[in-house]
C-alpha cells in the first residue's frame, strides 16, 4: 500500500519500522522540526526523523501541516492512507479526506479508555490494571475516530510507565501491520467508540510533586507513573529530589520497636521512620512506602540509602 506516515517521538519507530519491513511503500515521512535540546541548545532532529533517515525515506518536517503548502504537498505523494502515531499537529478535515483510505491512527489505549495527550501516563499513575493499543479511523474529534482493531497489555504493580510505553510501542507496529492486511483485503470493520472515557492531559509541575499525605498505593502508582519522565518529586532540606522507585511497605512488629515509635511519636507524612539496607522507610497518609531510588538535582541516580547517608540524614527528619 502507497503511505504517508506522521510521527515523532520514540513511541512511533516500531510502527514505521514494520511498515517498511512489511513491504509497504512509504513514500514520506512527516515529522516535527528539529527543536533546540540540551544545555547547548543544539538543534535536535526527532527519533521518527532519524530512524527515517536511516531507512532511507523521504522527510518532511512543516511547522504546520494544515497549511496550502502542506496539504498540496501530501497530495502530490498521492497516499493510499496516512497513518499518524503520535505526530504532535492535528489534521484538518481536508487532510483527513485527502487518502482513500482514510487516515489511521495507533493510540496508546484501549479506547475509548484514555483519550488524549499521555494515555499511558495516566494508566498507570491511575493504577490501571491493563491497556493496549487501538487502531482507529481518525476524525475531527481528539481519539474520537471509529475503532479497528485492538490488542490488550497487562500492567503490573511495579512496572513504570517506560516499560509499558516500550511494550505498547512494539504491539502498536504490529498491531498497524494487521490492521492494514485486513484493510486491504476488505474484512477489517470499524466500530464507533461507546462507554466511558477519561481523559489522559498533558503533565504539569503539579501532577509530579508528591503529597505524602496521600495514600500508600496512589503515591507508588504516582512515582512508577512518572518514570522515566517527568518524574515525581519531593524535597529533603528545601533540596529537589526525584523519587524513582519505591514499593509499599507493611511494618512488623519488630519495626515497631524502632527508636522513632520507642518515642512514642506519632509519624507525620513523608517522615523518615526507617533506614534499610536498600531504601527508606516513609510515612504516608494511610502507611508506609519504601524508596528505593532517588535523584537530586544535577546528580546521578543513586539508591534513596546512599543518598540519605551522604546527607548525614537522621530518622526522623521529613520529605517535603
């Protein structure tokens, strides 16, 4: 099949990938421009534009593809079907008429689950137990477009939004690789969306600071959910500290026993109550959470233990 394929992040690679190893022909790739990365500020070119180029595909980076320009430019490649992963613009009515085929799009949901910007973000600081990928017809509405196909991925309670977004990232260029076989040969019916739907928005500073009044499993969903980017962030000593990893946390009765309670004190959220020999222990609004690995700023990555020791850290002292 003769495709245009519109994409930019690490999320799209496999689906561009498997269309080429699938033997279709891909006659552009539209992805976002360079954009200026890093303490240099050096042009940056995309992970779809690079992995094009290696390909040897033909690129095409517009500022704004509904423009004249843009729209006479997709109709000179005469495109069978466009399909759009993660591209970052959205298409115009005009766009979207302009293939035979249609426009498909690979979401990173089991829609209409997760519409938006970060759907796998949000499944898994949700606590989400399973996702997948769909294929759908895209219209004019946001993930609104008419359902192809499916395929489901199990979350586990540990695993990070990175491993889920590599896992997906693969079934969606599969997934796109039947979805076209059975476009061509006929048999592929789309379904409209029905049932609830939420909405998975972009990021912002306010959905990476922790609340330690919070309850235990939230706050390790919260953090599992922002690795590896943003990242969920507290403080120590008025200092920015990117929390990692972290597992809950079920005290014995010998923890108990530990100086902190010997005390008789009452913990207060985000209180240090235990050093272990691989993370802290830390109150929450409703238990305990351990961390396991933190990152302050402009440092490495380093286990929550190293970290609190290299501070002279005391149980006791709070994470804010």
């Amino acid at each position: 099949m003769r495709l245009v394929f519109m994409g930019t992040p690490d999320f799209a690679v496999p689906s561009l990938r498997a269309l080429v190893e699938g033997g279709h022909d891909v006659v552009g790739v539209f992805t976002q421009p360079d954009r200026p990365a890093g303490r240099g500020k050096k042009l940056k070119p995309s992970p779809v534009k690079i992995a094009a180029e290696e390909l040897g595909l033909a690129v095409f980076q517009p500022e704004r593809i509904k423009t004249p320009e843009g729209i006479e430019l997709l109709r000179s490649l005469a495109p069978d079907c466009i399909i759009v992963v993660a591209y970052g613009q959205i298409l115009s009515r005009e766009i979207l008429q302009l293939p035979s085929k249609g426009c498909i799009n690979v979401h990173a949901s089991l829609l209409p689950s997760y519409r938006g910007a970060a759907p796998i973000h949000w499944a898994v600081m949700r606590g989400e137990t399973r996702t997948g990928v769909t294929t759908m017809l895209m219209d004019e509405g946001l993930d609104t477009g008419d359902m192809l196909l499916k395929r489901e991925v199990l979350i586990s309670k540990e695993a990070t939004t990175g491993e889920i977004h590599d896992e997906l990232a693969s079934v969606g260029g599969e997934l796109l690789i039947v979805t076209l076989k059975e476009l061509e040969m006929g048999s592929l019916k789309a379904t409209p969306q029905t049932g609830t739907s939420n909405y998975a928005p972009l990021l912002k500073r306010e959905h990476e600071h922790i609340d330690w009044s919070g309850k235990v499993a939230e706050l390790h969903n919260q953090i599992r959910g922002l690795n590896p980017w943003p990242g969920a962030f507290a403080t120590f000593r008025g200092e920015n500290l990117k929390i990692w990893r972290s597992t809950p946390y079920v005290l014995s009765d010998k923890d108990l026993e530990t100086e902190l309670f010997s005390k008789k004190l009452a913990p207060d959220p985000g209180q240090i109550l235990q050093v272990l020999e691989d993370s802290l222990v830390v109150q929450t609004g409703d238990g305990v959470l351990r961390i396991l690995e933190v990152q302050p700023a402009g440092k490495r990555a380093m286990p929550a233990r190293d970290f609190f020791n290299g501070r002279h850290g005391q149980v006791g002292e709070k994470l804010g």
